[in-house]
C-alpha cells in the first residue's frame, strides 16, 4: 500500500506542502488587505494635506481682492508687500499678479512693470477649450485677446511671469467673486479671481502643483498622479527598487477629488504587489521551517505508532504460531500414545522371552551356586548374560517411555541412522508378526539433521507402518538413508500395491483415508513435523509397484 495515509513520511510532506500552500494563500490576502488599506490611509492624509493647501489658495485671492478694490484701495506698494510675503511663506505660489481687465486698447500703453516677463509658460486658455487659446509672446506685462486687454498692475516676482493675454477675455467672462482655473503647463496651473461689481481688477496666482505635495509627504510605495481635467499637473512613480508587481492581482488603486474652491484637482495613488510584499521571504522561511519540525514530528509520532503497531501484530502472529504448533504437538503426542497400543503387544512379547531366558538363567545359577563345589566360572557367565539381557529389556522400556512421553520437541544435531534403528527396535517385533521383512541400506558417515529424535521416530515409524499395511504379509520394507548436495534424504519404500494416482494429490490432506479403520491423520502428521525442521516429504509410485516415501532434510553444517 502505497496511499499517503499509510506512509507516514509521505503524509507529512503532504500536509507540510498544504500547510505551505495555504500560508502563501493567507499571506497573500492579509498582505493585499493591508497595503490597500496603507494606500487608502495615506491617500486620504495626502488629500487632506492638499486640500487645506488649495484652500489658502483661494483665501490669498480674497485677501488681496479685499486689499486692493476693498472701499479704501491699498496703495500698489502695500498690495506688493503682502504679495512678496505670499509668496516668501508658499513657494509652491510661484508667481501673483494683479491685473486690470479693460476693453481692447485701454491699458496696453501703460505695460512696464512686467518689462521682460519673456516667459509665456505655454499657457493654454484653460482646460473647457483646451488648444484654443495658443500661447502667445509675452514680452509685455499687457495684451489682449477677444476684444478684452488684461494690465499687470502688481506681479511678483516682477519677472518671469506670465503672459495673460490669451486668458484675457476669459478671465474677464468669470463670474465676480468664483476662482477660476486654467493649465499652465509645467505643473503649474493658474488660478484667477475677479473683483467685485465696482472694479475691473482680476487676481490671478500661478501654483506649482508640484509643491502642492512635500518631499517628505511623498509616499515612495505609491504611484502619485494629480491631475487637472484628465491632464497631469504631477506624476510621482514609485520607488523603482520595489519591482514590478504580481500579475494575478488587482492591484490597490486610490482616487479622490480635491474640490478647493474651484481648483478640481484629482489626487489618484496607486500602488504595485510585488511577490516579496505579499509573501515575505524571511516569514516564509520561518514558517516553513516551523511547519517542517511539525511535520517531521508528527511523522516520527506515526511511524513509532505504526512500528508498535507492526510489532505488536508480529507478537500475535507469533503468538497464534505458538499455540498452533502447541496444537501439532499435543496431536503428535495423541497420535505416539495411540500407535503405543499397537506396539505394545509386540514389545510385551518381546520383553517375556528375555524375562523366561532371564528367570531359567538364573535359577540355572542359583543351583550352581548351592552345590558343594560351585562352578565360579560358569555362575559368572550365566550372570554377564543376565546383566546384557536385563539392559537390553531396561533399554526397550526407555524406549517405549521416552517414545510416548509429552515432553516438549527439542531440536539438536542427530544422527539419522541412529534414528532409523531406534525405530527398527520399537517395530521390529510388529512387522515381524505382521510378516514383514525390514531391510536397511544406511550410508555411512551417518547423515545428520538439526531434528526432536522423538518427531523424527515418529515419522518414520508412520510411514513404516503404513508401508506394512500396505504389502501385508510377505511384503518386504526397506528403509535406506544418503545424501544428495546439502540435503539428507531418508527413503521408506515397500513393494505393495503403490499409490493410485487419484489418490496421490490427497495423500496429505488430513482425516484423507483409504482403509477402514484408517484415521487419514499419518500422512498429514509426518509433513507437519518434517516442514517444522525445514524439511519437506514425497511420495511417488516405483517403476516396479511399491510406494517410495522420501523425507528430506536440511544437512546439519560441519561443526
Ligand atoms: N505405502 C503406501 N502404499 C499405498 N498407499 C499408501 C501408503 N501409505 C499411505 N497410503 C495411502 O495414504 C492414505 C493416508 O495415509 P495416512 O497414514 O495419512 O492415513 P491412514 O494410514 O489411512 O490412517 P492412520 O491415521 O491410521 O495413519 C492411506 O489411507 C493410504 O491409502
Ligand atoms: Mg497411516
């Protein structure tokens, strides 16, 4: 299974990468939120800067209207002084000028005090008729247009004016007492204001809408534009080294009129999203290295669980293992002490003779022993076959008790002939009644198999017995051990009537039986207890008739 849930490390890279991905997605929106709120603040601090400023603008021009056609007219000099101070407090007021407005001809003899003002600063007649009113000439303070000749009475400075005579007739077509604006290229743009009924003098004040915005007010971040009927008085990029900003965002824009009495300024900002704005670098290295600890944590956490997990689930296994070989065992033992009933009346007869020869010996001794002259030669060779034949009885009763006893298999390196004739004893006795000859072909060295030598019998004695059932009477068994490459092989063959080949697949299949009285459970036994030792069984029909059952075993390494 591959699925990202079943490999923890898998797991955290994913959540790791959402986690990422959704903290860019978050950064993106908080940021975008609050440079647009930025911009929006400092927008509407700049437009209220810019206002208040215009608003003086407009105050300068009835303070001097007042002063110069007021009910006691100032003298020119009085009016030039409050002039010259307007103009030393706001440098952004680059010029002031009173004119007199009068029908065509009436004050353009009289013209010397703008001498020089040779700058008409591309004065267009104001933005409703824009490329109408080209700029013309100045060289005079005075001049004329429409019929209507405008008179510098008070400029300052004195030089580097502006040639009014295009704004003439419109300045003189205002309405009395309303500010009225025209462009003036350059940033600058004119702003002029006519007496009441009873004069015919105008005040007119040339504003350089650059300084209308302070250097320290300029917001580096933004894009500052002012404008004056769609054309731009200012226009402040933003600081080149910000960069260019993401493609797939609106970017943050700010626009708001600034109405100051007359002077319709426009002050928009606007401001680029750059990727390192939105998503800060050094943010997002910490969070990805915090989100990383996390996830690594917490797949650390999984694979411990999944690793106890793992363990205990190969504990269980073993367990249930464990309880089934238990189970094989109790069943081999069950299946030792059943064979034992078959066996014993062999090995009862066999043990009576050696008792009979035992008893007659000795009481042959006994008899030699009380005559006057005993014989000590003979007594003592009647006793020495007593002891061998008491050994071999006592050895025969080991036998049938260690063959039937519960004890736990214990598997160590053993010889396998040795086996083959522990076995051949306990049977020998049956097959002999049942007419059966043993023949036994063991290669020598002896083969030797890491194996429980009670497991081992038991195997062999299932597939001799089966192997006599077979042939009957007159059969002939034969039992022979080798080697072939790393292997031991122990043969059991017969000639009986061999195996059906229907029957051969199911051979070792439990409760799998062909005889009456048959448990089917032999077969079944002896390839459990051979496939516990890494071993394996076969069996196969001679050529000649006669079954040939193969156990083979792992040899046990040279020691
Ligand atoms: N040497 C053999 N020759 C022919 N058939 C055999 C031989 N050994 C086993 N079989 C067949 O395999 C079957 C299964 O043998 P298995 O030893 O497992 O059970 P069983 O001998 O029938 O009963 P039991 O549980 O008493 O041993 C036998 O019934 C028999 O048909
Ligand atoms: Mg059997």
């Amino acid at each position: 299974m591959t699925s990202p849930l079943s490999n923890p490390r898998l797991l955290a890279l994913v959540l790791w990468l959402a986690a990422l991905v959704a903290f860019v997605a978050a950064s993106v929106e908080t940021s975008r939120t609050r440079l647009a709120d930025e911009l929006e603040v400092t927008g509407r601090t700049l437009h209220r800067l810019i206002s208040q400023r215009v608003a003086q603008h407009d105050a300068h021009l009835t303070t001097l209207i007042a002063l110069s056609s007021g009910a006691e007219p100032a003298p020119d000099g009085a009016v030039r002084q409050v002039m010259e101070s307007i103009s030393r407090f706001y440098p952004r007021i680059a010029w002031l000028a009173l004119v007199s407005l009068g029908p065509e001809g009436a004050g353009a003899a009289d013209g010397g005090a703008a001498e020089g003002a040779s700058q008409p600063a591309g004065i267009t007649a104001g933005a409703e008729t824009e490329g109408s009113g080209a700029a013309q000439p100045a060289g005079v303070g005075a001049g004329s247009a429409g019929g209507v000749s405008v008179r510098e009475v008070v400029a300052v400075p004195a030089l580097g004016g502006v040639d009014l005579a295009p704004l003439a007739e419109k300045i003189a077509g205002q309405v009395r007492g309303r500010p009225s604006v025209y462009a003036a290229g350059e940033g600058r743009y004119l702003l002029a204001k006519r007496a009441p009924e009873t004069s015919d003098l105008a005040v007119v004040l040339m504003i350089d809408a650059t300084k209308l915005v302070e250097p320290e007010e300029r917001p580096g971040f933004a894009h500052l534009v002012l404008s004056l009927d769609g054309k731009a008085l200012v226009d402040l990029p933003a600081d080149a080294s910000l960069g260019s900003g993401v493609l797939w965002l609106k970017p943050p824009h700010f626009e708001k009129v600034i109405d100051g009495e007359g002077q319709r300024l426009l002050l928009s900002l606007d401001r680029s999203l750059p990727l390192a704005a939105l998503v800060p670098p050094g943010r997002l290295l910490g969070f990805a290295v915090v989100a990383g600890l996390l996830a690594a944590a917490l797949a650390f956490g999984l694979g411990q669980r999944a690793a106890v997990k793992r363990s205990l689930l190969a504990a269980r296994e073993a367990e249930e293992r464990l309880a089934v070989q238990e189970r094989e065992t109790l069943l081999a033992h069950a299946s030792r002490v059943n064979a034992m009933g078959e066996l014993a009346s062999g090995i009862a007869h066999e043990l009576t003779q050696p008792l009979t020869a035992l008893l007659s010996r000795s009481q042959a001794a006994l008899r030699l022993a009380r005559a006057e002259k005993p014989d000590m030669a003979k007594i003592s060779g009647a006793l020495d076959v007593n002891v061998r034949e008491a050994k071999r009885a006592g050895e025969m009763l080991k036998r049938m008790r260690d063959y039937a006893s519960n004890k736990a298999p214990e598997r160590a390196r053993q010889d396998l002939n040795a086996i083959v004739a522990e076995v051949v004893a306990l049977t020998r006795t049956d097959l002999e009644r049942r007419g059966v000859a043993l023949v036994l072909e063991l290669t020598q060295p002896a083969p030797e198999a890491v194996v429980d030598t009670i497991e081992m019998e038991q195997v062999l004695h299932n597939l001799i017995r089966n192997a006599a059932e077979a042939t009957g009477s007159g059969g002939v068994v034969t039992i022979s051990t080798g080697r072939v490459g790393r292997e031991a092989k122990i043969v059991v063959s017969d000639n009986g009537p061999g195996i059906a080949a229907e029957v051969l697949p199911k051979l070792f299949v439990p409760f799998f039986t062909t005889k009456a009285d048959g448990m089917g459970l032999g077969l079944s036994l002896c390839a459990t207890l051979v496939e516990r030792v890494d071993g394996r069984i076969a069996a196969e029909t001679v050529a000649g008739g006669g079954a040939r059952f193969t156990v083979t075993l792992p040899l046990a390494r040279e020691a």
